[in-house]
C-alpha cells in the first residue's frame, strides 16, 4: 500500500519478498525473494538501501543485530521495536512511564498464575509475550490449566480482563528528528480478536479522553523513540482508557486514512522513516468507516467487486493482492460520507458482498 | 499516475517504456522498453495484454492496424482516436455535431489563407493537422508568409482568433459499454501555450454554461466512441463557448482530481477502459488548485521539496520521474482548500519554489 504515495513522491521503493508473486511483487519494479529471517541475505538485499523498515515487527534479533553493524538507518529502530515484539517489555516501560495499563503479571510459575487469578479474578487475559497476531498467542483463560504449555515455555504475561465500553486506536507517526503528527482516534471494532471496522474519527468521543489518549499516543512515540507510524490499541473504559497493544508500522486502524485523511498512513510512514517533514494527519470527511475484506468461501473476487462499483461510485476498494483463504485478510473498502449511519451501511455492505456473506 | 490506482483496485499493469530507466519503468513492474512506432514491437508486447491503452494520441496509423489486426481491445479505439490525431478530422466532426467551435478552414493554398484572413481579419491561428502538443504546431499568424512553410507539407487548418475570456476544460470519462461520468468543469490557466494551473471547479462559472459545456463533452464522447479519459479544452467567450482541442487521455487538466475528486482521473481512466462501472466523480472540496512544476534552472529538487513538506503540510506532491529541462513538466502540487484566494496562494507558492523562481 506504499507504492502508491512512493510513486508520487518519487520515492523508490526496494521489498525483500516473502514470495516472487507475493503482494509487494505484484506492485514493486525491485522486489527481490529472499528469507527475512536469514541475516546474511537481509543484509545483501539492505546495503543497496538508504533506509530500512519493516511492515511487521516480527523480525529475529540476529538480523536487526546484523542491520545494525552494517549501519544502514533502520525506523523503527531495534531498541524502539523490542517494545511492539515483546509484550512484558511493552507492560514494564508503559507501566514505568505512568501510562494507564490493564493490571498486568509476570507469571513463570503455577503459583504466580493463581496469586494473579486470586487478585484480579477469573477469566483473565493471558498472553505469549514474543510472536502473537491477530488473536494467536492471547487467550482468556479461566483457570490455571489453560496456560500450563505456555508456562512450561518460559513466562506468560498475565493481564486483567478489562471491562470495556469499545476499543480505539490512536495512530501517530513519528520522525528521527522528532517531529510527530496523530490522526483524529478511531473506533476499532473486533470479532473474535480480528478487527472488521474502523470508524474514524470513533463516534461521540469526549475531546478531553481524545486529547488525553492522543497524548499519550505521542509521548509513548517519543520515550520509545518509534520512528515511522505508531499504533496504540486502546479499551474504552468507565473511567478512561488503558493501553491494549502497541504496533510500530502501518497499522490496519489506520487504513481509513489512505482515503479519509489529508496525508494517508503510508505516505505518512514514507515520510517519516525518510525524515521529510510530515503531513497533514486531519480527516477529510466528517466521518470514514473502513471495514475489511476477509476471504470466504469463493476465491473469486471480480464478480463481487464489479458489482459493488457499480452499486456504490463512491466506495474506495483496496485489494492486496493475495489468494483467498477463508478469514485471511484481502483487502479493505473504506467510505467518506457526512453520517456514521450511511457510512457503515455502505462499508458493511461492500465488504459483506465481498466476503460472500450476503448475495444482494 | 496511474501506479497507485492499479496497485489498489488489484490491476497488473504494464508499461512499453521508452527508455529503461524512464518515468514508468521507475513505478512499474513490467516495463519493457521497445519502440512505440514499430508495429513489430508493439504487437510482440501486446499479445500478453488484455486491454491496450495510450498515454498520448501520437501512436502512428501502422501500430494501429496491427494491434487491430491482433485482436487485442484498444481504449480509445483507432477510430475515436483518428480525431484527437488529427484536428482538421476533429474540426469537421465536431462542426456536423453542431458543437460550438471557432470558424475554420482547411487551407492548401495561399489564395485559401487570404480568403479566409480577410474573412476572419488578421491575426489568425494557424495549426499543423497532425503532431501539435504544448504550443508546438500551432501558430498566431500575422501574414499568409508565416504559414507558407506549413502549406508546402500539406493541409493547414486556420481557425479565427477566439477573443474569449477564459479556457475552461471539460473532462469525462467513457466505458465500451456507454456508462458516461464527467467531472466538474475547471478553469485552465496558459501561458506561452502551456497549462501552468487548474482551478476546479472553474470559479463564478455560470451553471448554464457549466452544464451545456458538460452536456457537449458527453455528447462528444458518446458520439465519437471515445473510451477512457476525454479532455475538452474549450474558450469561454462573451456568449457562451467554443471547442479548442480534445485529448482522449488523462490530462493535465485532470490532474486535481488525484486529491480534489472522489476518483481521481488515473483510477477513472483504468476503471473505462477495463469496463468496470465508474467512480463518482464529484469534487471532495470546495476549491482544488494544480499548479505545474516545469523544470527550472537547477536540477536538484530534493531541498525545494523538503522545504515545501515543511512549509505545508497539507501540500500534495507529485512528481514524474523525469530529469528536470528548463520548461519541462516535471511534476505538479494540488492543494485542496476553501477558498480560491487560498488555494491559489499555496499552490502557486509551492510550484514556484519548485522551480526556483522565488527562494522563500
């Protein structure tokens, strides 16, 4: 989704892809194949580059070691992303710098694991601290007997199930030289731990808790030193909010923006990891709902997709060129209209009719 | 342009690029270089494409035949395009339409041009049929001596001196199968012959005129089987308007619609000739302003650039590719905006700056 703000910015823009026929190859004139995980092949693709970023934090410490001593810029940084690959980290320094968390453990043993259960109460969150996405690696676990595999692999982060009204993001992007910018805070909306919608900016959302939220969206981009686009997933909670997850990429809450705001969240990314000034993150619309396209039971999209132009001039499609596979994010529609209500029916709509949930 | 909106909507593109390290070949994946004017060339590259389109009319007659002959859809067709290739065909169809055009004449000789100077009065326009761009094959005649080079190769059409008050374009886009979408009529502004900005939509433009002016491009593009982007570059006089030129292909006075229009012209463009139903292609804000980036006298943009992200956040950048030549366009800036007065400021500075005629 970077290439096209590269294009237009005169950006060039090299990938070291999973696949020859992947996504990125499909859109990218240098999209060499080679196994991220092996050092000495990111290596010989990153001494070509200028700078280096990742569109996903998972990337071994040997190859981030290996980038480093080569000395190319990389954004985020390693020291920035230890905190978005490891969810203990993230706890400790977010819970040091004062930022509201959920009440949160450390667990290695059985007996850690009840203490927490007795203190916070069953069913509590328990999460794999290094490698979990989209719903693996966290679960609500209701008794102790649940994370007893986890545990015998090293620690499991306990945390308190968090009574929430709704789930937000807030999306900010930072650059080396600290200029920072956030979009307006969004309403994400799950199913079973897999985000379908975005309503941007989030419905009915006091601008003392929005400030506060983006507040802190910003000060965590600048203490961790996240460089490029930041994403905070934030509950929604009687009393406030308290901080989810941490992303350090382009962010699926932030796909709205690609229409709906001034500068779109790869732009802003290229941008930022470039060291160009940033641009402007406001919404262009009073309201933009994004909603995501999960793969269903056909593999054939085109049909679905020629009919919703025609249905809805105004829907925005985007496509990542990947296979259909059943609940396997594909693309995403996004709508900029005047009422949340309108909004929603046609994204809903859209990605419904393309998803094969609904035939008319 | 057209990079980005492909990568979206899932289409594979590719491009027969002139030179290996041209402006397509920099953004797309498949850019094989060959020769545009050899039949050979074209039909070998063109014999893996499902649909073929042009980036400018000047595809010769003998290209034309063979990809015909080769079975491949063309959009514009050959015979749609045989109008924007040649202005004396253009003016006599247009003319049987009853589209309002400036009195013309084909002229061969110069007892022709003398008629036709004392029927019109002196100075009078003076076009090459075939190959005119950018000023280029069109002159202001003060004297038949001025046109006799032209007369020695062939016909030369003479129109009177439009005495308008502005030029205005209409852009539209048309699809094989007839669907029809036109976007809001835009003032262009020239000088020496060349577009340096548009204002969309055309301020003060009277909503009669802007619908007649909407309901001839329609008609031409209906009429003439134009499929894709077709521009009409019309003068606005005292009493209503008069056709200048077509072009059947996105154009420069198209490029606000990348940011200012629901769908930009480069995703409509694709969309008509793909036959997938068109966008909606109303404006997204009260005022979009484009201003051309020519090439200035220095050749190294990156600092102007910087400086401009900087200066203006909500400034929308795009650039081609190119080498910078005095007098080339290199790229061009859309600022979306409430007012004219501020549009027009902020683009005009940011194009300026680019080309180093101002420094602050």
């Amino acid at each position: 989704m970077c290439a096209g703000p590269a294009a237009e910015l005169g950006i060039t823009v090299t990938v070291l892809a999973e696949e020859a026929d992947g996504a990125a190859a499909q859109v990218f004139r240098s999209a060499p194949v080679g196994d991220y995980t092996d050092p000495a092949t990111v290596v010989a693709f990153a001494q070509h580059c200028d700078v280096i970023t990742f569109d996903h934090e998972h990337v071994p410490a040997p190859v981030l070691a290996a980038l480093e001593e080569l000395g190319v810029p990389m954004h985020p940084s390693p020291a920035a992303l230890a905190y978005a690959q490891n969810k203990l980290s993230m706890r400790e320094r977010l819970s040091d710098m004062g930022i509201p968390c959920p009440r949160w453990r450390a667990a290695t043993s059985v007996a850690q694991v009840e203490d927490f259960g007795a203190e916070v109460g069953w069913p509590l969150i328990a999460k794999v601290p290094v490698g979990g996405y989209d719903g693996k690696g966290v679960l609500l676990a209701r008794s102790v007997h649940e994370v007893a595999d986890w545990l015998a692999r090293g620690p499991v982060l306990l945390e308190e199930r968090v009574d929430f009204e709704r789930e937000l993001a807030v999306l900010v992007a930072r650059s080396p030289s600290g200029q920072a910018a956030a979009w307006p805070v969004v309403e994400t909306v799950q199913e079973d731990g897999i985000c379908v919608e975005v309503h941007a900016p989030a419905a009915h959302l006091d601008p003392g808790l929005a400030a506060e939220a983006t507040a802190a969206g910003l000060r965590i981009a600048g203490e961790l030193g996240v460089t490029g686009v930041l994403a905070v997933e934030i509950f929604q909670t009687a009393d406030g909010f308290v901080v989810n997850e941490l992303a350090m990429r382009p962010h699926n809450s932030g796909h709205w923006s690609m229409d709906g705001s001034v500068t779109g969240q790869f732009e802003q990314h290229l941008r930022a990891v470039l060291d160009l000034p940033l641009g402007d993150p406001r919404a262009r619309s009073a309201v933009t709902v994004m909603a995501n396209v999960l793969g269903g039971d056909y593999a054939e999209l085109y049909p679905a997709y020629r009919h919703l132009m025609a249905r809805d001039p105004g829907l925005k499609v985007h496509l990542y060129g990947k296979g259909v596979r059943p609940g396997r994010k594909i693309g995403h529609v996004n709508i900029c209209a005047s009422t949340y209500a309108e909004a929603h029916e046609r994204a809903r709509h859209a990605a419904d009719y393309l998803q094969g949930v609904i035939t008319e």
